[in-house]
C-alpha cells in the first residue's frame, strides 16, 4: 500500500543553518506530494506542494522537489529562522478523495 | 473564508462521560477528515466523508467511537464512554476531493478524560 518515510527526529540546528528532512515514498500511480507545518498549539497548514514528477514546491524560503526516480520529496531551506521551529509532515495523496497519508513527522527546533 | 472550525477548543471530562466534538468544514469542501494526535501514537486518521458519506471508518479504534455528518456543513465525533485514553489532540480537515488538493485543519480540540 501507499506509505510516507520521513527523517527521524528531532532535528537542532542552529539560526541560518542549511535544513534538509529526507522524506521517501512509496505509491501507486502518480501521487501528488505535500509538507506540512504544525507550530505549537496549533493544527497543521500547508507549506507547500507538488503535483507531479519534477515540479518545485516552495514557500517561505523552504523547497522540495518531486522526484519519481527516487520516489523523494526532501524538505530543504537555506538558512533557517528560530520561527522555523515546529513539526513538519510529509504527505502523498494518490487517490481521488482528498485522503492523505502522513509521515511520522519531523520536530525541527532552531536555536538562536 | 473562516477556515476549518472545531468547538470545543478544550475539553475536560470524567471518565464514562460522553463527549461530543463539531466540526465546520470550509464551504464548499466535500470531503471532511477526523484526526487524533497523541505523543505515542502520532497522527492518526479515524474517519472521512465524502459527500456526507462516510467512506472509510477503518481508523475508528472501537464501537465507543461514533461520527455523523448530517448535511455538508457539519460534522461530529462522539465518544461514549469516554476513557483516559482517549485523551489527545482531535482535528477536523476539509478538502476539494481532488488529487491535487490539499487538506485545510482546524484548530483541534484538546480532550482530557480523567
């Protein structure tokens, strides 16, 4: 079945340090592929998302790129912020009815 | 659009009791997702609708646990009786049943059973 592997946390970088979380999948088809972000106290929101093979996502700085060959979607950002800190969840949604399916989750906490 | 909404925000009940959660998805999303987020046990799906319909419960931990979704407005999630276990952090989703779209949350309710 469809099934999302993301990076073991938690990850502790220091301000403007380079951040990648490894996710990897597993799908039938031809998934569309998503990060989310949950701050603290707070349910999950959308960072960014890619619709098929090679396409870009990117929002507030942060990038990840679909890429079938290696069936990835790796989480990268230049120079992280103290605000970056938070949970983020790799998804893949292959099927027709808004069904999700998550990752574990990666707790990133940036340090000043 | 006011997003995804989810009353109570918190909710601390005894043991036995029943519990009620509401959910009010975005106008005009058709499909509507319950989730349960523990430390131990991450992000879980329970149920979701599309259309109103219920199309997997699977996720359901047992009979205890109940959904409804009477109209395309509006949905809850029913425990009874409740248990310390059930304790955890229950959001509510919505979505366009389109591959390529994305799940807007709510805020969650925060149960504790003691």
């Amino acid at each position: 079945g469809n099934s999302v592997t993301q990076m073991e946390g938690p990850v502790t970088l220091s301000e403007e340090a380079f951040l990648t979380i490894n996710c990897t999948y597993t799908a039938t088809g031809y998934p569309s592929l998503f990060w989310y972000v949950q701050y603290p106290g707070e349910g999950l929101q959308l960072l960014l998302k890619a619709t098929k093979a090679d396409d870009k996502g990117s929002n507030k700085g942060f990038e990840a790129t679909y890429r079938k060959e290696t069936t990835s979607f790796h989480l990268e950002k230049g120079s992280v912020q103290v605000s970056d800190s938070a949970v983020y969840f790799c998804a893949l949604n292959s099927g027709n009815t808004g069904k999700l399916i998550f990752g574990q989750g990666t707790t990133l906490q940036v340090k000043p | 659009d006011a997003g995804v909404i989810q009353s109570p925000r918190h909710e601390v009940t005894e043991m036995g009791q029943e519990v009620t959660l509401r959910c009010k998805p975005i106008s005009g999303h058709n499909s509507l997702f319950w989730y349960r987020q523990t430390m131990m046990r991450g992000l879980e799906l329970l149920i979701y609708f599309n259309n109103n319909v219920p199309i997997d419960d699977s996720g359901m931990p047992e009979d205890r646990f109940s959904a409804k979704m009477p109209n395309a407005s509006f949905s809850t999630l029913k425990i009874q009786p409740s248990e310390p276990r059930d304790s955890a952090v229950y959001f509510c989703a919505s979505s366009l049943p389109l591959a390529g779209d994305e799940q807007y949350f709510g805020p969650g309710t925060r149960l504790t059973v003691t």
